[in-house]
C-alpha cells in the first residue's frame, strides 16, 4: 500500500495570520451530493454560486503572480462581494530572474512576500506555498495529495485555475496546476478512500460545486466560455499585479493601464465581439454533479 505524501505548506494553513480578517476554522461540512447538479448552466455561475451555497473560493496556481494577472479582477470582485477567498501557489517562482547575483533561495523569499502583499490588496487571504521549486512540479500523487487536503479544510464551492488542457499552453508548471486540481477534486477530494489520512484530522471528503479555468487574459480563447467584467475593479488587479515588483521591471500603474488599453484595441481591430465586456477576464467553466 502506497502512504499518503505529507509536505508541510507555509502561509496560513500551518501559522501565518490570514491578509483578510476571516476565521480560519474549519467550515462545516455541507450536505453529501445528490447526483444532480444544482448550478442552472444559463444564468450567470459566479452569482448562482454565490447565492446557493457558501461565498467560499480557492485559487490554485503555480507561480506567485499567476492569479493577478490571469484571474485578479474576479478575485477582487469576489472579495469585494463578501467571498472568502484562499489561495494555493504551488512553487515559490525561485527562478523567475535575470539577475545573476539573485539566487534561488533569495527570489523564493522575496516573491512570497509579494505575493501576500498581493493578496492583501485584493482582499484575499493570505496565500499558501507549496514550496516545490520552480518547473519541478509534477501531477503526482504528492501534490493531488496537497490540494486535495487544502480543499477538504477550506471547503470551496468555486475553484479557479489555470487550463491545464487548453492546447498550446506551454508552460509546464501551469499545466500541471491546472490538471492536478482537476484531477484532485474529481474524483479525489469527495471520495473518502482517496487520501484517508485526512480523516485524522477531521477533515470529511467535499466537492466544490464548479470551477473556472484561467488562460484567457482579457481576451477570449477558443475554448473560454465565460466572461468577468472586471471594469470596477481594474485597478485593484494593475495594483495587486504590481506588487510583485521583482518581475516588474520598473513599470508603473500608468504603463500598466497604457499596456492594456493597447491589447484592447488591438482585440478591436481584431475583430472581437462587441458584445463582451471591453474589460474582462474569460475562464472555461466546469459545472460539478454533487
């Protein structure tokens, strides 16, 4: 019999305070799935979500900066909306420099930070870091073990992630948080013969009732099917992304909305559908059966 993997995260799963003032108690275990889906596919998920179930969400990415930028103004529009929202970063991003007088174990320290400071910004909580360096992620049982625990004690009912399945995605440590947490919360996280350990600690087997997988940016995908108008909350997410000033280069908020106002008429001339918010972050959305 193979034993369950045990890593030790850092952030507020072990003994950080949380950036938002949100207990950090274990949410009460919800009623066991029936089989049917309880999300209704034509009205908005974010809305139905938020008004059937528990304002809860977990963001699950691989680097530091990787929620800003895909996926900051829906986190700040969830947070500004009364979720409580935590966050996973699977590495802590220790290769993410030019410099050759920085190392690795410097970069993890300082991009960490950043990333609280982030989440502060956005009115998340404080991230928790898997600590697996930079590309050396796999979708093993080691870190579907992880989430999969993260999820049975935070209780999500919406999950955002990267894509990992959408073709030409080329970096390995984000397709491998977006495979890993799909495969972690179907069929792991809700059947109690995965990861039995977790029993120890009282955590009961949970499934989130939807998810959304990130990738689009402010542009639409072939595949993205769901928009977030992040227009109130642009520059809570220009903020949020410039907190990591080691990968900034020096840029400020003024580049940073020259830069996208750019790409927003670029998708213009393109072509784009009028009809989608000019300023927006697109997901896939994947509704569960529960």
């Amino acid at each position: 019999m193979v034993s369950q993997p045990r890593r030790t995260p850092r952030g507020n799963a072990a003994s950080s305070a949380p950036a938002r003032t949100t207990p950090l108690a274990r949410p009460t275990t919800g009623p066991r799935r029936s089989g049917q889906s309880e999300i209704d596919p034509s009205k908005d998920l974010i809305a139905e979500v938020g008004r059937k179930f528990a304002k809860r969400a977990l963001c699950v990415f691989a680097h530091p900066d990787d929620l800003e930028f895909s996926s900051g103004g829906t986190v700040a529009k969830l947070c500004a909306e009364g979720w409580t929202v935590d966050i996973i970063v699977t590495t802590s991003g220790n290769k993410g420099t030019k410099d050759p007088s920085v190392t690795g174990q410097m970069l993890a320290g300082e991009r960490e930070e950043e990333a609280r400071n982030a989440a502060a910004i956005l009115g998340a909580n404080e991230p928790v870091f898997f600590g697996f360096h930079d590309g050396g992620t796999s979708n093993d049982d080691e870190l579907r073990a992880l989430i999969v625990r993260h999820i049975r004690r935070t209780r999500p009912e919406l999950v955002i992630t990267w894509d990992g399945f959408r073709p030409g995605f080329n970096h390995r440590d984000h397709r491998v948080a977006g495979q890993a947490t799909y495969d972690a919360i179907y069929p792991s996280s809700d059947d109690h013969l995965y990861y039995p350990l977790d029993k120890e600690e009282g955590l009961e087997p949970h499934r989130p009732a939807a998810m959304l997988l990130a990738g689009g940016g402010m542009a639409a995908t072939p595949t993205a099917d769901y928009h977030v108008d992040i227009g109130g909350h642009f520059r809570t997410k220009i903020r949020a992304i410039l907190a990591h000033t080691s990968q900034m280069g020096g840029r400020t908020e003024a580049d940073m909305v020259k830069m996208y106002e750019e790409r927003r008429a670029q998708a213009a001339n393109n072509g784009e559908d009028p009809s989608l918010p000019p300023l927006r972050e697109s997901f896939t959305k994947v509704i569960f059966r529960r």
